[in-house]
C-alpha cells in the first residue's frame, strides 16, 4: 500500500445554504437577494424573485403535465431566459433535465429521446418545428407562457432528496451512440459549494455562459452565480467565441469565465491586451490539457486574473482536481491537474487496481459525492465503469475508473499524461474515437477507418486513416456524412487514404505507425 497515491480532498459540509437540493440552495438565495438581477440575456433579464415566480409556475405546469420525481424533461433551448427558468423548473418539479443541442444532428437527437424517454421537451416556439417529429410531447416556455402562468407560483411540494437525479448529459460512446451520464442533486451542490469557497463567484458580477447546456462546463457558469447572488448573463453560443469577446469590450468585471484551452486561445488571438485585466477575477480552464504555452498571454496582460486548470470528466460533476496556477512558477510542458475538491477522492492504481508508489504512472480513479450515479439503460457499462471502492468505510461506496493516465509530482500534485484507451478531448469535448470510426465504416466507400488526432490543444485535428471500398472518398463527402450523424465538434478535419493500415505483430491497428505516416504526409 502507498498512501501518496490516494490523495483525499478536505471534508466538508458540503451543504450549500444549508441545502444539499440544488433548486432548494437557489431558493435560500432568492430569499437574500430578490431584487438582485438573476439572469440576463441581450437587453431582457430577471430579478431573483421573477425568475423563481416563473420557475414556480412552469414547475407546476410540469407536474399537471405527469411529470414528477425522477421524470427526465429534455429541453432544446437557443440562448435565452427561458434556459434558466427551465432547468429550474424541471428541478422544482422533481424530475432531472436532459439537455438537447439544437446543433445536434437528427439522428443523434432521435437516439438521444428515444433513449431517454423525457416526458416532455421544453423548448422555444421557434425550435419546435426542429424537435416535433422525433415523437416527444413538445411545450414551447416562449409562446406558451401564457397558459403556464396561469399555474400556482407557490414553489412545489415534491419532496426532492440530495440522491435524486439533477440531470443527465450524453456523452460520446464506443459503440457509436451516446451514453446518458445520470447526476444527482449531492455531487452538484457539492461542486458549487467548492465553487463558491474558491472560484471568486461571489467577488464580481457573475459569469457569461457562452457553451452548450450540452456540455458540463457550462454548469459552473450557468449555476455558480446563482447560488452566490450574482448573474449569469446568457450569450449566443452560434457565435462561438465573438459573443465573449463583446463582452471584454463592455468592460465587464465577471467573478469567473469557465472555458477551454482552445476558447483560451481563441481569445488571446483576438482580445485586445488592454482589455484584459480588469475582465474577469478568475478564469477557470477545462474540458482538455492545459499546456504551459496557453498561459503566457494572459499571465504577463493579466497578473490580477487567476488562472485555474480544472480536471473532471462528466461522470464526476464537472469538476473533481484542481491546480490554481502560480506565476511566480516555471512549468513544464502541461499544467498540473492538481488536487482533489472537497469530499472527493483520488486514485492512481496499478492494472492489479493496488495503489502505485509516489511517481510512477497509473490510472485514475475517483470516489466522493460527486460520482454519478451510473450510466442510462447501460447497467454492463455502468459496472464496468463504476466499481466498488475497497479505499473507503463506511460502505460500499463506489469509483470511478476514468481511463486517464496519471502520476503524482513531487509536490503532491497530479500530472495528466494521456488516456488508456482512444477517448481523447477535442476542441473541449470528450469523443470515443470509435463512435467516429462506427460513423464513417458504414459509409459506402469506406472499407476499414480508423480516427486518430494529431496535434495538441488548439492545434488538434480529427484525422480519419481510410481503406477505401472502390473510388476513394473525398473529404468533402466525408464531413457531410459525418455532421449529418455526429456533434460539429465530432466531424473530421482530414482524410488520408491507404492501401491497408498497419498493424502490430498481435494484430491490432498499429496506431503510432499511422500517426508517423501521417505525419509524413
């Protein structure tokens, strides 16, 4: 046994207003701030007070409707008010949100409600031409406010517990179809009480939410300033990084902007220095490795600023390690990941699953409030992934076992050094490289396919490696195959063809062949 190799985060309360019901904690903070400006998007916003009345009443609305406790409501939302008013309703009414991305392609949206069988997709009047014809009872929040307000504003009744479900993000599978990640209300209220003790959520004016409900990092940005009194200002995700460049221009002062290394980096070749400093009192990066050279900029044009690298897949609410970035330090090539978040716990294990000597490489796992519940309709998946955790007492708790290859540093810190298997983090999100390669060999002129990335951070490309079935395939024909079936995200940036692809003595794909190969070309 090697106690180093188990770091444990510090425990805490992890109440947040004395609540652990995420929509409750929201409610103790309506009750201290109500005419405090909840939600803004464009030139309209809500109080406090307004946005909880209409959470009340669509909340109620649901309930007529059949939803209730551990009911799943998708909700196909454009930036706009109604996104807020929406997750909190659907919270209020006992049931979890299941977020559906308008930018999503038809069949990937099909398989998503079919799979989850929400009993209902909330959704703006504009939107539900989109969403109809995939069968789910559809209920415009715009539109139809009229017939919703005419509910009770009175807050629900349903008595929501800390293990009911909060919501469940889709995630990309192997298989080639998503897989639904269950969260429950504790792991997220755990998540922004750390938030709130340690991401200066309550010094500044709030976060912009500039990403996909989609896509968990938009949690923290979404919901931290809601429970600490500030605002969370919506901006139109369609325009990718422009809408938060608007807003260093305006000269906001945000608590925190949560993004990626690319988003990062897109700033930086955008934003004017000046513009910097006074924008926002913490960045929080995640979603892919932070490496050293993404934080040049912004630590020589922005020294009040904090930097912080937050590592956490989806499967353990957002965030579970964190490194708060030293300036006065030199860094390697990477940022460190860090350290584990309060009431959570760290594993770096052998294949043996016994912990390794301090340094030395290993997997990691991960145990604490926030480990979700499992996977949707995936029970062999979900006791593959979620598996018994021998390092804890009381239990039986459960780990997760997250693929990620780790060491620790001599300070005690994690470094990040890759994945065990081919699931890898492009532009910020999480792909099986597999879903990508289920796509593309059931196009008609591809015989064998295999996706790899080349490159690092904003540099990396979705490269697909094709043994063609007669004519070759353009690129071009390709990416439409692709986005007709997968996320943008999720679409191939090159093709090479191959004759046959090289394989190891056992068999296999010789992947670091392909990888030279195409990197000779």
């Amino acid at each position: 046994m090697h106690p180093a190799s188990i770091l444990r985060g510090p425990v805490v309360d992890p109440r947040v207003h004395g609540e652990r019901v995420l929509h409750r904690a929201f409610e103790r903070q309506v009750e201290k701030t109500p005419g405090a400006i909840a939600v803004r998007c464009g030139a309209q916003q809500l109080t406090y007070a307004e946005l909880d009345r209409r959470a009340n009443q669509l909340a109620n609305h649901l309930g007529r409707l059949g939803v209730g406790l551990e009911s799943l409501v998708g909700l196909f939302f454009e930036s706009s008010l109604e996104v807020a008013v929406s997750v909190l309703a659907t919270l209020k009414a006992g049931a979890a949100y299941v977020p559906l991305d308008p930018q999503y392609p038809a069949q990937r949206l099909e398989y998503m409600i079919s799979d989850s069988r929400v009993r209902v997709v909330l959704t703006l009047g504009r939107l539900k031409d989109a969403i109809a014809p995939f069968g789910a009872p559809t209920l415009s929040v715009d539109t139809e406010w009229n017939g919703i307000e005419r509910s009770s504003a009175a807050r629900p009744t349903v008595e929501v517990t800390p293990k009911n479900l909060a919501y469940v993000i889709y995630t990309s599978g192997s298989t080639g179809m998503p897989k639904g990640t269950l969260i429950e209300h504790e792991g997220v209220v755990n998540y922004l009480g750390w938030c709130l003790a340690n991401y200066s959520v309550g010094e500044g004016g709030g976060a912009p939410v500039h990403s996909s409900l989609s896509f968990d990092l938009t949690v923290t940005s979404l919901l931290a300033p809601l429970v600490a009194g500030r605002t969370t200002e919506l901006l139109p995700p369609a325009l990718g990084i422009a809408s938060l460049l608007d807003t260093a221009a305006a000269g906001r002062d945000y608590s925190l902007i949560k993004l990626t290394p690319l988003h990062l980096d897109q700033l930086r070749q955008q934003v004017a220095p000046e513009k910097v400093d006074r924008w926002t009192r913490c960045f929080v990066i995640g979603g892919e490795n932070l490496l050293s050279r993404d934080l040049d900029f912004w630590l020589r044009n922005a020294p009040g600023t904090r930097l912080i690298n937050e590592y956490g897949p989806t499967e353990t609410v957002v965030g579970c390690c964190v490194y708060v970035v030293d300036p006065k330090t030199t860094y390697g090539h990477a940022i460190p990941i860090g350290l584990p978040i309060q009431n959570m716990q760290l594993y770096v294990l052998d294949a043996a699953h016994q912990p390794v000597a301090s340094g030395e490489e290993g997997e990691l796992y991960i145990g604490g409030l926030g480990v979700a519940r499992g996977y949707l309709n995936r029970p062999e998946l979900t006791a593959a992934r979620f598996v018994t955790n021998p390092f804890e007492s009381p239990g039986p708790q459960r780990m997760y076992r997250t693929g990620d290859r780790v060491r620790q540093l001599p300070d005690g810190n994690l470094e990040f050094l890759g994945r065990l298997d081919e699931q890898v983090k492009v532009r910020g999100h999480r792909v099986e490289l597999g879903e990508i390669e289920a796509v593309l060999g059931k196009h008609p002129q591809v015989a064998e396919v295999v996706v790899l990335v080349q490159g690092t951070g904003a540099d990396s490309k979705l490269v697909a490696a094709v043994v063609p079935r007669g004519t070759p395939p353009k690129l071009l024909a390709l990416k439409v195959y692709c986005s007709e079936r997968l996320p943008k995200y999720m679409v191939i940036d090159k093709v090479q063809h191959f004759q046959a692809l090289p394989s190891t003595v056992n068999g296999k794909v010789d992947r670091k062949a392909l990888l030279a190969a195409l990197a000779a070309t």
